[in-house]
C-alpha cells in the first residue's frame, strides 16, 4: 500500500526505520529483530540506502523480505550519492520489480571519510532532482527529508523551507523530519511550512537515545541539538548504560505523547537496528493513546 494513502485513511501512523548491514551475520541479527518487531504491527518500515556501495544491493533485498516474506509495508530509500543517473534509474526498477511502492528520495550524505558533497559526474545533485526522475518515470509513494533545525548545508530557515515545498512540488507525497529532543522545534517548522504553502502529512522522527556518545556523535554530524536538561541528565548517567536506556526510553515515551496528542500524523522511529527501546515506546504511547485527546492535526 501506499505510504501516502496510509498517512490519508488513519491517524497514527507508526513506522520504523533500520539501515541494511554490511554482513551476512548482520543481515541474520536484523532479520531476527524485525520478525520480532513485526508482533507490533508497524504500519510500514523502511530502509535505509549505504553511501559508497556497501549496502546499497541489501537495502531492495532487505526491504523486498519485509514487503513479501514478513507482509509488512515497506519504503526502500535512495539517495544520490556515487550513482549515475542511468543507475539509479536501475535501481529503482529493480525496487518496482519487488513490488515495492514507496521510495524516500534523499541526497545522502558524503561517504565515509569524506566531509564534502560531490555529485557522480553522470549523477543528480539534489533530492528535488531525484524525485523529480522517479515522478516523471514511476508511480511510486514518494516521500522525503526536512529539517526542524534546518539543513547543515542551508544558510537559512527560509532558503530551507524553500527546497522543502520544492520536493513536494516535484512529486512528495510525504515529509519524515530529521531527528529532534524538542517538541516545539517540529510544531513550530511545521506552522512555518504551512504559511510556506507545505501542505503534505511532516512525519516527527524521533530517535530514542541509547548511548551518550552516540547520540552526541549522530547530532552532530546531522546538526540536532539536545536540550541543556537532558544533556546535563545524559551525562550524570554516562557511565551506566542501562540508566542511559531508561532516560531514553522515558523521554521519548514522554516525547512521542506530546507530539501525538498536539496532532501529529504519527511517530518515525529511528531505531538504529534495536529492538528493545522502540518496542517498550510504541507499547506505552499505544496504552496511553494520546492522539485521542488531539484538537487538531498538523
């Protein structure tokens, strides 16, 4: 089904998202966790797309496993980086031969060990032209990026919102933001994007946090920030992992119920491939239903 026409018929919507791994033993471990994740009826998940061609060929294998073998609706991600335009029109007829319909057309970033962004030579430069050759050559749900923090790579929040109704213009159906710790961050993006004549379905995604070091390393890479309390919560809890777990657990519990009952279309989950976090979240948000107290939708 449709990502797009699934956002259209219920509220929420929740999803999560893994990246392919990079070996068999990695691919086994995954398998695993999504046949457990699938007792929580997701209403799709996707898949991430490996810059520099380490796990490029994994993600339509992987996501044609959920689509086929698991029955789980499934969104294949693509990004520009280190393809021809010529390939990435391959690969997305091998994603429609899956019987996959839905693609999240990003940029990507630079490769590992890279810090700037260079096109294929034969290659597209930005999301808005990806989306723009699956629109004009597929029928696809296509959904992607936007940034409540803006964009590393944007000199502003008006030049940002700019290129975000340029996507929607080229075919987005759908928006999934980046990763966020404070709630007023998206709402307000989201009164922005209105007035900027964005009126596709912002999905929050939401990462919950696991790891100190990690998180701080993944923020600052994507330009995210973390509010001063948590940060200052985090650290006191650096040296315990398992109390790190429970912070992040109950923040993004915390988190996800504000977002739902202040109208949002649903909660993307970052999982970073584990289990346990994203689970015990959706279990309590689903418990405390609180999108049954929304006044409005955004």
């Amino acid at each position: 089904m449709r990502i797009a026409e699934i956002l259209e018929q219920q509220r929420p919507v929740f999803s999560f998202e893994f990246f392919p791994p990079k070996t068999d033993d990695g691919q086994r471990t995954l398998e695993g966790t999504l046949a457990v994740l699938k007792d929580d009826q997701p209403d799709y998940v996707s898949v991430t797309y490996g810059a520099g061609g380490t796990t490029r060929a994994r993600t339509v294998e992987i996501t044609k496993w959920i689509k086929q073998d698991l029955g789980i609706e499934a969104m294949a991600h693509l990004s520009c980086v280190g393809e021809p335009k010529e390939r990435l029109t391959e690969i997305l007829a091998e994603v429609r031969s899956a019987g996959i319909q839905n693609v999240l057309a990003l940029r990507g970033d630079p490769p590992r060990g890279q810090t700037d962004w260079t096109p294929h030579p034969g290659g597209l430069s930005y999301s808005v032209e990806l989306i723009r050759l699956i629109d004009d050559r597929f029928d696809f749900s296509i959904g992607a990026a936007c940034f409540p923090e803006v964009h590393p790579d944007a000199p502003d929040r008006t030049s940002d919102l700019s290129y975000a109704r340029e996507k929607v213009e080229a075919g987005a159906s759908f928006l999934i933001t980046q990763l966020f710790f404070d709630n007023e961050l998206y709402f307000d993006f989201v009164d922005d994007a209105r007035t900027a004549g964005i009126n596709v379905p912002i999905v929050p995604g939401i990462m919950p946090i696991t790891n100190v070091n990690q998180i701080k390393k993944i923020t600052g890479m994507c330009g995210a920030t973390i509010p001063e309390e948590l940060e200052r919560e985090l650290d006191g809890r650096a040296d315990d992992p398992e109390a790190v777990a429970e912070l992040g657990v109950a923040y993004a519990t915390l988190q996800c119920s504000d977002l739902l009952a202040r109208g949002a279309p649903g909660i993307h989950f970052y999982t970073l491939n584990r289990s346990p976090a994203t689970r015990a979240i959706l279990a309590a948000v689903r418990a405390a239903h609180p999108w049954t107290r929304a006044k409005a939708t955004v």
